[in-house]
C-alpha cells in the first residue's frame, strides 16, 4: 500500500507540473504579444530577484516538513506532527514578511546601485512583493500535506495558482498597457500576489476537509517537541534544499557569462554565437526540463516515502523504494534521451520550424537521464535527512561543469562543447549521490538497468529506420518515427523482463487491467 501511495503521488505531481508548464507556456506567448520585447524585458528584471527571495524563503522548507512530518507519522506521534505544523506556518509567516518588506526597502536600492538597470522595473519590483509573503506560507502547508504522502492537494494548489496567476497577468497588462508599459509589466509581475493567495486559500481548504479526518487519529503525545528544537531541526535540513535551488540559477548563469565568448573566441561572429547559444539554451534545454517534470515529481513523492521507514528503521523498505525509483526514472529517461539524440533534427525541424538546433538538441539529450538520476538520487539522500549531501554534490558538479565549459567550447566542438558540459555536471553530481548512497548500503538492479538501455537502443534505431523509410522530411515522419519507437519500447520491456506483472499491478490506472 505504501509503495502504491508514493507512485501515486508522483504520477499525480507529473500531471500537475506538466498542466502548470502548458498554462506558463500560453501566459509567455499570451504576454509576449502583449508586452513585446520591451515590456517582457522588464518583467524580466523583476521576477528572477522575486524568484530568488522564494528560492531563499521557500524552497527547502516543504522538504524539510515532510522529512520530519513523515517521521512523526510513521512512530504514530501525531500530536508532534501537528506541532511540526503551527510551528512551521508561525516561522515561515516570520520569514516572509521580514523577506517582503527587505524587498520593499531594496528596490529603490536595485535600482540606484545599477543592480536593475532600468528604472522603470522598479514597479514590477514591489508588485511582486506580497506574492513572498503569501507564497512562503503556502510553502509549509504543501511540505505538510507531501509528508503526509498526500499529494493531490499540493497538485490542485498548483494548478489553480498558476492559472489565477496567469490570467491576472494577462488582464492587469492589457488594462494598464496604455498607462505606460512600466505599469503593465507591474501588472504582470502582481499576477503572482493573487496566484500565490488563491494556491493559499485552495491548501486551507484541504487542510480544513483533512483535518477531520486527522482529529479522529490524535492522541496525546508523551512529551511535545520544543519549539526552539523544531525551527532549529527544519533550518539545519531546510538551509542545504534552499542553497541547492540557488545554486540552479548559478548553474545556469555559467552557461550566460562563458559561452557566448567562447564561442566568439573560437571563431564565430557576434550574431552567430548569439544563435548558437539560443539554440542551446532557449530551445534544447526546455525540453530536457520538459522531459524531466516526471523525476522531478517522482524525487517529490520519494521524500516522505524514504523519510517513513527511515525513521522505524527499514532499510529493506528503503532500498525497495530506491530500487523501484531508480528502475521509474530509468525507465522514464533513457528511451527518452535515446529519442531526442536520433531525432533530434527532425524534433528540431517539428517543434521550432529549424533544423539548425539538432546539434543542441542531440548533444543535449543525455542530461534528460543524467539529471534525472540527479533529481531521483537527491530524493533518496533528503529523504534519508541527508539534505547537505546533494547540495556538496550539486557544488563539485559545477565545478566540474565549469571547467569543461572553459575547455570543450572551442572551435573544435562549438556549441556541443557547451551541451557536453551540462552531461558532465548532471552526471558527476548524480555519480557522487550513487556513491553517497551506497555508503549507506543502498543498492540497485543494474541489470535491469541495463535491460532498459537495450531496450531503449533498438527503439532508436527504429525510430530512424521509419524515419528514414517515410523520406524524412516531414512532421508525419517525425510523429510516424516516434510512435513506431514508443510501440517497440513498450513491447520489449516485458519481453526483455525488465517489468512483470506484480509491478505493473503497483502502478496506478494500469493495475486495474492487473487484478
């Protein structure tokens, strides 16, 4: 039952992050018509200050929650687990207002240091100041609810905040646009103060409907957990999950700063090394993150799993619940990295109208499983209150990504030097969580792995001998090619043994044709 519920909470967050990405994916194009370039560029200054308040305020703490609520849960202490709660909401409301009103008074600062470096983001700026102050909030009752292993409320909140937020955006802009393009990309930026506050209202909602279920479980504890002891428990697991999440955009801003000039220094124009860094970072790498909304989920879900029979002592329950994760995100990422390095010029060609980004695009698809196991192995240390481990790892793995990105993007291999170096930093840090977590006797099925990535080969070349066979050069080629690969994936897993029908039975909507 249990290995049930966390498969179905991670296939129930992959249904929500792949809504909120279709509803992001309108509101950009929505908004970009909307706003142009201009306007865009403003908002753009804003949000990422905003999203690193949230990153700094929020981010560690639903892990940290769950880590300790699932722990309570599982020795049946629930009167601690409901003192996790009051003490995490009256810290966190703490934090975001203290955070709010520092960006408030740092605005005008931003701007005059040069920091912001047009004046008129200064709106954007403190629209999007109580949007950290609701958010931060919401982030305790969605750590809450994940270490309860129910994840449909956080799923819903989701949803409904982003398309709110959305559509908020989309209106203030228009109302204000002929106002000056200053007020209408300040409206955008408040879209997140009612997306944020009606995700807020939707998890107290749940938390109202649950709580009575939760009142008949309640007994008295033999002795309540300080409060001093819990803010400094959730901030020594927190503090590594909110410097890991910062450290992304870090990740990121290497790619930024180092290889437009690399690529210049190798021998490319301005306007073509402005192209080929496009290609890499606004058009393959969306869809590595696209493709990775289920290992994310699946790390998700894997927390308060692996936390559960941590804390009653359970290795084998552990290394089950590792094992099945490692096999799911396998599974998941191989067939699809294999897909998008064979086909990658016709993706190219079907998805943005160009063949031009297929190198991006195919050197780029090993990440798709390198950070996958990334995002997966992270669940399994968390999970286990190792939080400072993948945050150590994350910060050798960029190290390591910044040195190949010095020494691959040359003129030799130009912009795949560039995709090679984000392999290389997915896959040392996933490498080190692996052998983190053998240290702690956690082990896995490499046979079944490497079942998977034979699998995954043949799908391959099917994939380019219909390809191939249909001319080519059209999107029902494409489409035809990918639907041939799929099909033979799926018949060779059960034929290979890489899944028998008890494990078909653990997964939700197929165990139903299992009984």
């Amino acid at each position: 039952m249990s290995s049930d519920k966390f498969l179905r909470g991670a296939m129930i967050l992959t249904l929500a992050g792949l809504m909120v990405k279709v509803i992001g994916s309108v509101n950009r194009i929505l908004l970009s018509r909307l706003l142009g370039g201009e306007g865009i560029g403003l908002y753009q200054m804003a949000y990422p200050v905003y999203l690193l308040l949230l990153a700094i305020s929020a981010a560690g703490i639903p892990v940290a929650i769950s880590i300790i609520v699932a722990g309570f849960l599982a020795q049946k202490d629930y009167a601690n687990v409901r003192q996790v709660f009051r003490v995490s909401l009256r810290l966190m409301a703490c934090v975001g207002a203290v955070l709010a009103v520092c960006l408030v008074l740092a605005a005008g600062w931003l701007v005059d240091a040069g920091v912001i470096t047009d004046a008129r983001a200064y709106y954007s700026l403190i629209a999007l100041t109580p949007a950290i102050f609701f958010a931060t909030i919401l982030a305790s009752f969605r750590g809450y609810f994940q270490g309860h292993q129910l994840m449909t409320p956080p799923a819903v909140s989701q949803i409904v905040e982003q398309f709110i937020r959305v559509v908020t955006m989309v209106v203030l802009a228009y109302v204000l646009l002929p106002y000056g393009l200053e007020y209408a990309a300040a409206g955008a930026a408040f879209g997140a103060v009612p997306g944020s506050l009606t995700g807020l209202v939707v998890m107290g909602c749940f938390y109202r409907y649950y709580r009575k279920q939760w009142q008949v479980e309640q007994v008295p504890a033999a002795e309540l957990v300080r409060s001093r002891v819990l803010i400094k428990r959730l901030l020594l697991l927190a503090l590594p999950v909110s410097c890991a999440n910062i450290l992304v955009p870090v990740t990121s801003s290497i790619d930024v700063l180092l290889v437009p000039g690399r690529l210049i220094d190798s021998g490319l124009s301005v306007e073509q090394a402005t192209a080929q860094f496009g290609y890499l970072a606004g058009m393959a790498q969306p869809l590595l993150l696209m493709a990775t909304i289920p290992t994310m989920s699946l790390a998700t879900s894997l927390v308060p799993a692996v936390s559960e029979a941590f804390a009653l002592n359970k290795w084998q329950i552990i290394e089950q619940k590792a094992a099945t994760a490692m096999k799911l995100c396998c599974l998941i990422t191989v067939p699809a990295s294999v897909g998008m390095w064979v086909l990658a010029e016709p993706i190219s060609r079907l998805l943005y109208g160009t063949a031009k980004a297929g190198v991006a695009i195919m050197h780029s698809a090993p990440a798709i499983c390198l950070l996958g196991l990334q995002q997966v192995t992270t669940g399994m240390l968390q999970g286990m209150g190792h939080t400072n481990l993948p945050m150590l790892n994350m910060l050798i793995g960029i190290a390591a990504k910044l040195v190949a990105v010095l020494r691959l993007t040359n003129a030799e291999y130009g912009i795949a030097g560039a995709a090679w170096a984000t392999n290389i930093n997915f896959g040392v840090t996933a490498l080190l969580n692996i052998i983190a977590l053998y240290k702690f006797s956690i082990r896995f099925f490499w046979l079944s792995i490497a079942k998977i990535i034979a699998a995954a080969a043949v799908m391959g070349a099917v994939a380019v001998e219909v390809h191939m066979l249909l001319g080519g050069a059209s999107a029902l080629a494409t489409i035809a090619a990918m639907l041939a690969a799929g099909i033979s994936y799926i018949i060779l897993l059960p034929l290979l043994g890489v899944l028998n029908r008890q494990e078909l039975r653990q997964l939700p909507v197929v165990k139903r044709f299992f009984k």
